[in-house]
C-alpha cells in the first residue's frame, strides 16, 4: 500500500516587522488559520521568531514543532521550523545546522551571506514503518554565492541519508532556473509544483504574479498527487506577505 504525505511552506513574515495594517498581531490569527487549511501533515514555517512560536503553539497545541533560533542555536533570533500534525506520522529526530561552512556553530554567516541562516531536519517514521526526511530553510536574500553553496549543502548532506526518501521545503529566495535552483535540479532534486502555478511573493499586495521564491522540492522516488500555491485570505485578511505552497506526495 502506498503511502500518502501532505506537505507546505510557508513564511509568515517575522513580527519585528513594521508593517502596520498587516503587522503580526493584526493578522495572527489569519495566519493560524491559513496553516489549518492546507491540510498538511508537515508545514515548514520560516522567519518565525520567538514570541510568534509562543502563539503557534498554543494555537497548534498537539502539534510536534521542531526547531531552534538561527542566532544561538537556542531560542534566539528567526527560527525555520517544521510543524508534524498528530496522527500517523511521528518526529523520530530533528536538528539545526546552519548554511555555512561551519553548520554546527550557532549564529554562524556563510560566504557573501547578508544574516545567519539555518535548515532544520527532521527524521519522520509513519505509523507502518515508513522513514522519509524532511529539511526547511530560508536563504540568504543577499548573497548569491551564499544561495548556491546553500544548495550544495543541503544536497550533500541528504545524499549522505540515503536510507530515506527526503522532501526540502523553503524560502529559496530564488526563482525556478535560477542557479541555487539548478544546483538542487542537478543533484536529482525535482521541483512538485509547476513554474505556472504562479508567484509566492507579494509584499502583502495580494499579487499572484509576484516572484516564485517559495519552494518544494523532491528526490525522484517520491510521486506528487498535486501541488499548487495557495491563495487562501481567510476573512478576506492577507496571512502574510508570501503566499503558501502545498503539495500532496506519494511513495509507491
């Protein structure tokens, strides 16, 4: 019997952001809301910070939410974290390793990166057995050489777990063909969801035609049922300034 895993990305927007009709605590609970109806055993949230985790978690009580902040390996600074919904698929292991040339040291800046960045892997097992990995992560929007390395990391080290199909969800701050894109798709990295499905950025303009930064992509034994961008308003309310990605994938 196949198996079936429903996944999102999804970057909410961090609440230190002086965005005002749109700011954090105006649009929290459309952002919640926007997370339920995707549906999705697994989201990958990023820019999360720590008082946003705080009301994720108490509005995602039996949840698993997995991950640290980027700037101490702690608390501290944007977290990139993976939410497992409960039911069938449980949280066997997960990590922080950060995208540099030192990822086990907190805080560290890889090449011509602008901040730290991080991805969080997470090891799941579903109820019959079945491993898969996933890894969310957020990219520098800066450094272009940054971006490329990045790929080359999270390549290497999933090829390095072969043990387990693996799914790689983010803000690539890149747009499909570009080269931290090509480095993934070179490495035998495909991406679920068609380029005319649309736009994920929008500077909370409401736009669909925007950049596609938003990603999930899949190694080869994984099949996608379907994948799209979601563009969801709940209460006619913007959940963030990207729109959300979900893809339904299986394993034969």
């Amino acid at each position: 019997m196949s198996v079936q895993l429903r996944v999102a990305t999804f970057n909410i927007r961090n609440s230190s952001a002086p965005d005002g009709d749109d700011s954090w605590p105006v649009r929290r609970e459309s952002t919640a809301a926007a997370i339920f109806a995707l549906d999705a055993h697994v989201v990958g949230l990023q820019e999360v910070l720590p008082d946003q985790l705080g009301f994720l978690r108490e509005r995602f009580p039996r949840w698993v939410i997995a991950g640290c902040g980027r700037d101490d390996g702690v608390h501290g600074g944007e977290h990139s974290v993976v939410m497992v919904s409960p039911g069938d698929w449980q949280v066997e292991a997960h990590e922080t390793r950060w995208l540099s040339a030192s990822p086990s040291e907190p805080g560290s800046v890889g090449w011509d990166a602008d901040l730290t960045r991080i991805a969080t892997i997470v090891r799941l097992r579903h109820a019959d057995g079945t491993q898969v990995g996933v890894v969310n992560t957020h990219y520098d929007h800066a450094g272009e050489v940054a971006r490329v390395e990045s790929s080359r990391l999270l390549a290497g080290w999933t090829a390095a777990e072969p043990d387990r199909p693996w799914i790689l969800l983010g803000d690539l701050n890149a747009e499909p063909g570009s080269a931290p894109l090509k480095a993934l798709t070179d490495a035998g990295w495909i991406d679920a969801v068609p380029a005319s499905e649309g736009g994920t950025e929008h500077a909370f303009t409401g736009a669909r035609d925007g950049d596609r930064i938003d990603h999930i992509l899949i190694n080869k034994e994984w099949q996608v049922v379907d994948a799209a961008v979601s563009y969801y308003r709940p209460d006619g309310r913007l959940p963030s300034d990207h729109w959300p990605v979900a893809a339904t994938l299986r394993l034969p």
